[in-house]
C-alpha cells in the first residue's frame, strides 16, 4: 500500500455485516434450553416493604426460580460504587434486589426465572409485595430544602456530594469587575435510547468451573473484574464478551446494573443458561439516564467584554443512588470555562439525591449542561454591553500561542488539572463567521421580519476533554498462513468504526489493506487488559496503544524480511502484503515471513517447509530461537495519556421560528470542528452528526417526564420524543486539524463533541428570531412550543 | 412487553368471525395490530381471544359507490393512500395520510382500525367527521350504520357494541369544486396531532359552507360548528377568519400535558383554522 490509510475516507469494514441484519447481538446467542429473566420492578418511588410473597409465582407453570434479596446469598448486597471521591459522603448505591426500601419506580425487587419470557413475565405478575409509600420530593430544587422528604435518612436535604473547585483568585477578580451578567439555566433530563436495550446471557459450565457471560455492556474487562471479585473466582475462569452492541452513549458503561450480577448468578445456580433481554420500558424505568443541572453562572467583565472571573453554582440531580461518583457534575465543573481565557473561575456544585433512576453518564457527559451555562451567559454579556455575539466571544477566546492553557484548581474526570493542550479557536470562529456572514444574514432578518417571517442566528463554542486514561492496549499479530494482521483490544465498539479506524493505522505501520486488517475486541478472552469505551477515548487510547504495537511489529518484521532477503532493513519497504526491496521486484510476503519467524517441527504446507529444523534457512548456529526472540510477527504495547486532550468547535444555526405555531425549523446547522489529526474524516462527520442530532433531542424534543409522585410518564417513543430522521437538517461540516502534542498519532476524540453546543446554538438563534416579539430568554432546554407560547404571551416589547 | 395468554382465532368468514366475537365478551378484534399489539406487549390490554380478520373473505379492498369511498376492514392505510381513483374523489384523505405516522406503520395499519380505536388526537376520524361519513357494523344483530357523528364518543371510545364488528367505513366523495385541506401540527413529523383541522370548502349556489373538524383538542374528534356557522354567515372576511379563530379556542378541552398546554393549544387551533380554511378556499372553484 503507498497511499496512506491514516487520514483516508475509508467505508467502514462493519457496516455490510450490521445493514443486511446479519449482525449477532446478545439476544442472537444461541444458547440452547435457556431460561429467561423477567423483574418485579418497585410501582413506587419510596416505600417500605413490608413483605414479598412469591409463593404463587413460584407454583406457576414454566417457573424455575424466584428470587428475592433472601435468596441471593452473597448477592444480597450494596453494589460497588465505582468511582470514589472525598467529596461524598457514603455514597449510596442500589442493591440487586431490595431489601426493605425502595427508592426510585423500576427499581428491581424479584427476579423471576423461566422457560420463556411470556411465562417469566405472566409469573411476575403474581409475586406479591406489599409496600408502605413514603412521601416524595422529585423537583431538585425543592428536594435540598430544609424538611424536603429524604430519599436516604442518613443525607439530609438529599446533598450526595458537595464540592467548590477554585482556579486563580476570583474574590480579587470580582472586586475589580465593571459589570456582572448573571443568568440561571436548566436542563433537563433525558436518555441514551440505545437502539439495543440492555442484555445479559450467561452460562456456567461446573466441569471446567467456568463463567461466560454475554453483555450488552461498554466495559466488558470491568464486569469481568467485577463478577470475578463478587463470586470470588479467578478472572480467567469468567469470560465476558461484548458482542455487537446496538448503541451505549455512556448507559451501557455504568455497571452493575442488578441483571448484570442476578443473570450469571441464576445461571450458575440452576446449571441452564440464563437471558435476561432488557424492554424498551424497563431501559427506560431502569437504566441511566443523564442531564438535569440547574446553574447559577455569574460573569465578571470588563466594560470591554473581557472576563476576568467566573462564579458558577449548581445543582446535580444524581437519582437516588451514585454508583459512578461525582463524575457528570465534575466533567460539567470543570468544562464551565468553554475555550476562554476567563483566569479566575469559581465552581461549586450540590450533587442531588432524587428518587428517580440513577444518573451516570449519557453522551456528552455534564458538558451540554455547562456548555449551555456559560454560552448563554456569553450572549447575555454580549447584550447587555451592547456587542456582538461573535465578537464578545472573539475577546475571550484562548489564543493560539497561548497553549497548553492551564485552569490550575480545576481537576478534570481523570483527576489531573485541565489542561487545554492545542487549537486554533479564532480560527474556528472565524470560518463559522465565514460561513453564516452574519453581517448578510442580518439584512436578510430584516427584510424577513418586513414580511411577517422570524429568522434568527444562533451560535456556541465548546470545549471537549477528551481520551482519559488510565490505559489501553494493543496485540498485533500477522497469520502466517494468510498474512492477515489481527489486532485485538480491550475495547468494545456500539458502532462507532473501531474496526476500520484501527485498521487504518495499523495498515499504515505494516503495509496492508485496511480490509486484511482484523480487528478482535469485546472479548476478555481475545485480550483482558484495559478499561472501556467511554468518554471519547477509544481513538486516543486503545489508537494510540495499538500503533505502538504496528510499529514494533514493523520493525520485527523488517528484521526479518531483511535477514531473508539479505538485504538490509533500510533497503525494504512495506507494501501490498509483502516486504519488497525498493527499487526491485524481490518481495517476501508477511505470511511466509509470520511463517518463517516462528520455528516449526512440521511442515503442513509449502512455505512452512522453510521454517522447519532441516530447511536451508534455519541453518544457524544456536537453538532455533535466540534467547530473547519471540516466535512470529506479533506484539502487545500499551499506551497511558498524560492527560485529557482537549478537541473543541464551534457550531452555527440559522433557524426560522413561526410564532403562530410556535415551530422552529432548522433552516442552516453549520459546525466547525477539530478532533486534531482525523483517522477517518468519513467516521468524524458520522460521529459529529449522530452527536448533533442527539443534541437537537435535547434542545428541542427529548425531556423525561416524572410527575409528583416520581412516575416516569414518558416511558415509550410516541411520548419520548426521539427526533426522527425528518428532524434533523442538513448538516455543514468543516474540518480543523491541530493535533495534539500529548500522543504519537495527533488525535483527539469526538464521540461525544457532536451534542455538547446543540441547545445553546438552539436557544440562542430561537432569541435572536424572536426578539421583535419578546424579550424573553431561552434559558431551559428542551425549548417546546409550549415554552415558545409561554414567551411570546408575556411582556410583548413595547414599541 | 410480551402479552399475557390468549386464544387466537383466524376466522375465515364474517359469519365465523361475528359468531367468535359474540360468544366471548372479553374477545379483542385483530386487524392490521398496529395499536392493539403495542397495547397487548405492554400488557395494557388483556383479551381472553383474539380475532384476527385478515383471512376473512370480504374485507379487502376499497371501491367508490353511491357517492361513498367504501373502504373495507383490512385496507391499509397506505392503499387508500396511493389510491388515485380515491385521490380524485376526495384529495383529502391523501392529504391527511401524510400525517398518519409514518410508511411502515401505514404499510400494516387499516383505516377501519384507526377508526375503531378512536384516539382523540388520530387524523383519521376526524376526516370522517368533516366528511360527514359513517362505518357499518355487523354482529348477530345484523348490519346497521353509525353516523361518524355518532361514532367518537370519546377518547379511544366509539359506540360500537361489543359484539359488532366495523366491516366498513364510508367515506363521501368531495362534491364537485370543492376545496379541502389539512393543517396539522406535531412535536415530530407522523406523531399523534397536537392539533389538526380538517376543512373542506363547498360551493353551494352563491354561497359557500364550510366544513371544519380538529383532532388533539378534545376527548374525541370535534366539528368546529361555531366556527362553520361564522364563515356561513360572515363569509371570508378578515374579520371572520379572527372570529372563527376566536371560536375554535373554546373548542379546546384537553388539558396541559407534556407535549403542549392548553393555552398554547387553544391559540394554535386558532391559527390552523385560519390557514385551513385560507389554503381550502384557494383550491376550491
């Protein structure tokens, strides 16, 4: 191969497989005579439980098993929680099945098992529990009020965690100030709607002892970990696989969700498989959702726009338990001061309990929320000193000389101090200003607004820190018999194009197809070291581990090639499957290279003969492995970020809004972005866009609904409103590239960058075409007809 | 979401089908399941048998008689849809099927099924009010018409009996030169209307009537009487089209929900009357 892979719009390698539905998902398993998993789930958001009758359950036809926390042995406790941090004060997590309490409606307390789902589910409805309701707070403010309801009587007013971040010296800063915007915004909460719910298969084989398990999950090293740790086995007899897996967007990393310990647990003691396949209902009542924050952002300015402090206090709505830690309300703390310079920031947040279903992680991960802070205050600045929106951002924005830009006091999700590693954000601005000429657009308002038409012009900068450690790794390996490289990782992929991506660089390194390139992942057998796919690291981690490993494998195999070819190594190319001499038509393919490194006993074909201990070339003095060389063309390195790299980007709408209806319409969505250097620009835009259209969910459709009682009322896609295809416009993309110093390859990630501005963009341009009918401001996502209603009926601007 | 047990029959005649359904009071008719299924998996509905008409002789197809689209039980949405005979007898059934979730649903759904389901924000009963249509029923008691007017009682609430089945819905052919339209709005394209008015605009001598239903508004598919009697009287004036818009607010009787309040539905029904009845009058002669 001469042309380079790394950079190239490459298809990607997976998609044939998934698009004529022959990809296999956890439910697609084969697992003959498996049992199946349906949950009594609690109807209440707090109650006692004052008893649980499975009797009748238990005598129904088809049943195997039901279990309550009495009998689940060893499982019958809190479930770890994940990601410690000081600023919690024993922090709650949930418990497979209730003992006693429950805490938020669809938290589980019965599993029932049996021979098929219809009859678990029939049986389900016959296990009886009798529950005392206990009064309920859902509303996040009013939950921290003095004599709110608790959801745990051991936090009073509900505070989870509480925790003030402080960077340079914002009480000077403030004192010197000339003018302060403060704004208050919400959003609200929403979820990941993976288009596979969650699912777990298991099956226990007593002879060798050992567990696998199929797990619709992100991380399936960590749940490996996990259930060895829980059942107190040796990891290498559990086996976790992740097969494909039909999206996560952050859900599907949370563990344990109870299915993940109960499935396994149910399989090993009846010694059938078990399945538990998740319903769109229960991933709706029972997995992770994410976003509600309420900010308080103040910005101190000069009369020039220049911000020199930042003061933000909020409000995190964790649900009723805090398995993954402080970690959303910690990446939206440490986010709030976007791309600016803004020197002096002071932080602090409340993290919530509420008796809903817990909140970890969604895609985009706290930055929406501070995005949409302090984005909106910068056009509230920009209003009330009378400047323009770009150019009130112009001002502020971080120069390109002035990187790294450190935000010392603020320590990221990785636990290191942000630390904005490169970019060229005026650039950026200045091709979205390009793009929109807002100068243009504004005659053309004018002329709109003269014909009865609300045209508006939104904008948002963001920031994204991206690819945190600790580590991922890479094994490479070249067939001997194919010359095929495989190439395993700790990851899973929820169709993100690991395989092609990774290809990409390894094709470079050894100077092979991009489709000869196998890449092997969501299986701790195929390689157990590593983390998960979360939190736009995928591309930087295991991408960055995995090249390390082509290169030694280059380097070995030029050796080599070299040594077979008896030339040297500098005189050798890789291309097209094969060593070749430059300049010549002598060549050695990578299969008969893998084939003669690794000294053979038997020859079972022909170029194996060459390997064996009376052929010609293994004539050498010593064993036929040197001390110190390793067999074949393979090697496994490993690669540990120094910190987050920072990708960032701005993003650009015109929108028309009818103020009859109350309807906004997308009428240009631009966005200009920079992930560093791009592996696969085709694979960015996919990520870029999926991520913009989760974002116009949030900023105009997707809102989860609980009433007073804590009853999730939206619990399905005709009331959940998911924006379909026809939501969504066309969007433009145009591409930076400034990479990274901080890894080999440049990169940076972008799973997540696509959703973080959306609602701002949104609810600045909705503003902006409104402004002759109201005064009001946008300042809640997701932005309804009725909330457009609600403004255009109030305070009408005089004139 | 898996349903909880029942008896499954596949009748293959009227008679067979009418003699299942009367001697079960808890039996559920079957035609194309796009809303009775959902309600089955999410264990919302529970019968003890259902009847699955799509084998039955008789139900299939559509024909124009008598001044009627005579749409049968098993149509789909989407046959009637891309039927043009149907299209030029009355433009706005295609119109409104626009509206009607989306291809795939509309691929499986019946029109009869809609009907019988009667959901308040559905399009297309409320175009078999404006219509003036009616659907015909059959059980052990014989066949018997019921006036669309008579047949949304409430939401997902019709007046068939319990043992009738709706064998047809009748559709009236638009008189000549009339104008129709079809303003709806929804949260996403092809969900359940937030509000829609359906309008059609008829010469009649001189003078010129006006049809108007809305769906979303109220616990079951409304005429906009008032509204009707405004244009007949006032004909189209600015001042009519405010009076009409004024009018159909007091139509509007659901209460806030999550998708939109009732203050916001009240003014939006207003504005679609008004742009219903502007776009109706273009297209009528």
């Amino acid at each position: 191969m001469s042309t380079k892979m790394f950079g190239a719009r490459i298809k990607r390698n997976i998609d044939p497989q998934l698009l004529i539905g022959e990809g296999s998902f956890v439910d697609d398993i084969p697992l003959a005579g498996a049992l199946h998993v349906a949950f009594v789930r609690s109807p209440f958001a707090r109650a006692k439980i004052k008893s649980i009758s499975t009797e009748f359950a238990e005598q129904h036809p088809g049943v195997a098993a039901v279990y309550t926390c009495d009998n689940i042995g060893a499982l019958d406790l809190e479930l770890p929680q994940l990601i410690p941090h000081p600023c919690m004060d024993s922090p709650r997590t949930q418990r497979p099945l209730a003992r006693g309490d429950v805490y938020y409606v669809g938290q589980t307390v019965a599993m029932v098992v049996a021979v098929d789902r219809y009859t678990a589910e029939d049986a389900a409805a016959l296990v009886d529990v009798d529950y005392d309701p206990l009064p309920v707070e859902i509303d996040l403010e009013k939950a921290i009020l003095d004599g709110a309801p608790l959801v745990h009587p051991t936090h009073p007013n509900n505070i989870a965690a509480d925790l003030v971040q402080i960077s340079g010296d914002p009480d000077s800063a403030i004192a010197g100030a000339e003018h302060v915007t403060k704004i208050r915004v919400q959003v609200d909460r929403s979820t990941a709607a993976p288009m596979e719910c969650r699912a777990v298969a298991a099956t226990f084989d007593k002879v060798m002892g050992e567990l696998t398990v199929w797990d619709s999950t992100q991380g399936p090293i960590a749940i490996r970990g996990g259930l060895a740790s829980i059942f107190n086995i040796d990891e290498d007899k559990v086996r976790v696989i992740a097969p494909h897996v039909g999206g996560g967007f952050g859900q599907k990393v949370l563990l344990f969700y109870p299915d993940e310990l109960l499935v396994p647990f149910a399989a090993m003691q009846l010694g059938r498989p078990v399945k538990f396949i998740e319903d769109r209902r229960e991933n709706f009542i029972g997995s992770s959702q994410e976003r509600t924050q309420i900010h308080e952002i103040e910005l101190y300015a000069k009369k020039n726009g220049e911000v020199i402090a930042l003061v933000d206090r909020f409000l995190h709505d964790t649900g009723a338990f805090i398995p993954y830690g402080i970690a959303v309300a910690q990446v939206a703390s440490t986010s709030i001061a976007g791309p600016y310079r803004i020197p002096n920031i002071r932080v602090e947040f409340k993290a919530v309990y509420t008796p809903t279903v817990v909140v970890t992680p969604y895609r985009g991960c706290g930055r929406p929320q501070a995005n949409f802070a302090i984005e909106r205050a910068m056009d509230k600045l920009a209003e009330e000193l009378g400047l323009d929106r770009f150019e009130v951002r112009r001002r502020n924005l971080i120069a390109d000389h002035e990187f790294p830009y450190l935000r010392k006091g603020l320590l990221f999700a990785d636990g290191l101090p942000v630390s904005l590693d490169s970019g060229q954000y005026h650039k950026a601005l200045q091709l979205l200003t390009e793009k929109l000429a807002p100068e243009e657009f504004a005659v053309q308002q004018k002329a709109a607004r003269g014909a009865g038409r609300y045209l508006g012009l939104g904008l948002s900068f963001y920031v994204e820190g991206t690819g945190l450690g600790p580590y991922e790794g890479g094994h490479i390996k070249i067939h001997p018999i194919t010359g095929k490289v495989y190439v395993n990782t700790g990851l899973t992929s929820q169709g993100q194009g690991h395989d092609t991506v990774f290809a990409q660089i390894v094709a470079d390194q050894l100077g092979v197809a991009v489709t000869d390139v196998i890449l092997v992942e969501g299986d701790t057998k195929a390689f157990d070291w590593g983390v998960a796919t979360f939190a736009s690291r995928a591309a930087v981690v295991s991408g960055n581990a995995i090249h390390k490993s082509a290169l030694i494998v280059r380097k070995k195999t030029l050796a080599a090639a070299a040594n077979m070819l008896e030339v040297s190594a500098d005189d050798l190319e890789l291309r097209d499957g094969a060593a070749w001499v430059k300049g010549s038509n002598r060549s050695v393919s990578l299969a008969a290279i893998a084939t003669a490194t690794n000294p053979l006993r038997y020859a079972f074909n022909e170029s194996a003969k060459a390997a064996t201990q009376f052929a010609p070339a293994s004539k050498h003095d010593g064993p036929p492995l040197a001390e110190g060389q390793h067999p074949g063309l393979e090697a496994t390195d490993y690669y540990s970020p120094p910190s987050a790299t920072w990708a960032y980007g701005v993003h650009g709408a015109i929108v028309e809004v009818d103020p009859e209806i109350c309807a906004i319409k997308i009428k240009r969505y631009v966005c200009i972005h920079d992930c560093g250097n791009m592996i696969n620009p085709t694979i960015v835009e996919g990520q870029v866009m999926g991520g913009i259209a989760q974002g116009i969910g949030g900023a105009m459709y997707e809102r989860i609904e609980y009433d007073t009682e804590g009853n999730l009322i939206n619990a399905n896609f005709v009331d959940f409103l998911v924006p379909y295809a026809t939501e969504i416009p066309p969007i433009e993309i145009l591409h930076l590239e400034t990479p990274t110093p901080l890894n080999p390859l440049g990169v940076k990630g972008v799973g997540e960058a696509g959703c973080i501005p959306v609602a701002a963009v949104i609810a600045s341009a909705v503003e902006d075409a409104l402004r002759p009918l109201t005064h009001e401001h946008f300042y809640h996502v997701p932005i309804t007809p009725s909330a457009i209603h609600a403004a255009l009926k109030k305070a009408a601007p005089a004139n | 979401m898996k349903p909880p047990p029942f008896e499954y029959c596949a009748p293959r005649s009227l008679k067979d089908a009418v003699e299942l359904l009367a001697a079960d009071p808890s039996a559920m008719v079957l035609a194309g399941g796009q809303s009775l299924i959902p309600a089955l998996n999410m264990r919302f509905a529970a019968p003890s048998r259902l009847i699955d008409i799509q084998h039955v002789e008789g139900l299939k197809g559509v024909v124009i008689e008598g001044g009627n689209i005579i749409v049968r039980a098993m149509t789909r949405h989407r046959e009637l849809e891309l039927n043009d005979e149907v299209f030029r007898a009355n433009p706005l059934i295609r119109e409104t099927m626009a509206h009607v979730a989306h291809v795939p649903i509309r691929n499986r759904g019946t029109v009869v099924g809609s009907l019988c389901h009667a959901d308040a924000a559905a399009e297309m009963p409320s175009i078999l009010l404006v219509t003036d249509g009616s659907v015909v029923t059959e059980s052990p008691r014989g066949r018997r018409e019921i006036p669309a007017a008579d047949f949304f009682q409430f939401h997902m609430t019709t007046s068939r009996e319990p043992d009738e089945i709706v064998v047809e819905a009748h559709f009236p052919v638009l008189p000549q030169g009339a104008g129709w339209a079809f303003e709806e709005f929804t949260r996403r394209h092809g969900d359940y209307a937030i509000a829609a008015v359906a309008a059609i605009v008829t010469r009649a001598g001189a003078t010129d009537v006006v049809s108007l239903s809305a769906c979303g508004v109220a616990s079951r598919p409304i005429r906009l009487t008032v509204c009707e009697q405004i244009f007949a009287a006032q004909g189209f004036t600015d001042a009519s089209f405010k009076a009409a818009g004024e009018a159909a607010k007091e139509y509007v009787t659901a209460p806030d929900d999550i998708h939109a309040t009732n203050d916001y539905r009240r003014d939006l029904l207003a504005s679609l009357v008004v742009r219903a009845v502007e776009k109706a009058l273009t297209r009528s002669r």
